[in-house]
C-alpha cells in the first residue's frame, strides 16, 4: 500500500522579513560591535598599581598572609593596631582590596 508522494521541493517559508544572506551580514555586524564594546570596556578599565597582583575585591585571610609573607598572628596584630580593616562574612575573614592597597602604597590617598 504504498502512496505516490510527489518528490517536488517546496520553499521553505521564510520566518524573517530579510534575505538570509542579509541577516547573517546583520548578526556579523552586531557580534562585532559587541567585541568591540567589549574590548573597549577591557582598556578603559582602571589599572591597578601592584604589579603581580591579580584585582579580587575580597581576600582571605592566607591569601594575605602570602601576599606579605607574614603569619596569621601578625594579620591579628595589624588588625588589631587598625591597619587593616576585617570584614566578616557568615564566618569567614575577609579584607578589601583597597584596604590591602593602602597598606602596599601608604602615600597613595
């Protein structure tokens, strides 16, 4: 019981108002302006004055102590002494960059 199916291709209908090779020029373009706003973004970023050190607004307590290379209990005494400034988060430690900055660069305001 096999049908003839007629073997004549019909158009596909068309789901945009463009030609397809115009559209794909309109895609290209807009992923373009995005990389190049995006890479605009990367440049007008504000460079960050240690060098080796890597911008996290937060870090941990060890990730001080490796940046110092200094033991927890001198973070302590800095703490202590107001040259550092903790903040806590649930139960963790945590110091902001700037805070760490200031205590590299103590000229810079």
């Amino acid at each position: 019981m096999k049908e003839n199916v007629s073997s004549s291709m019909q158009p596909t209908p068309m789901l945009f108002p463009y030609e397809p090779e115009k559209f794909w020029q309109s895609i290209r373009q807009i992923i373009r302006e995005e990389v190049t706003q995006l890479e605009k973004q990367k440049t007008e970023s504000p460079s960050y004055q240690t060098a080796g050190m890597t911008y996290k607004p937060l870090y941990k307590i060890a990730e001080v102590c490796a940046l110092f290379n200094v033991t927890k209990p001198t973070i302590y005494d800095w703490i202590r002494h107001g040259k550092l400034k903790p903040f806590k988060i649930r139960s963790r430690v945590f110091f902001l960059w700037q805070d760490i900055q200031q205590l590299i660069h103590p000229d810079n305001e």
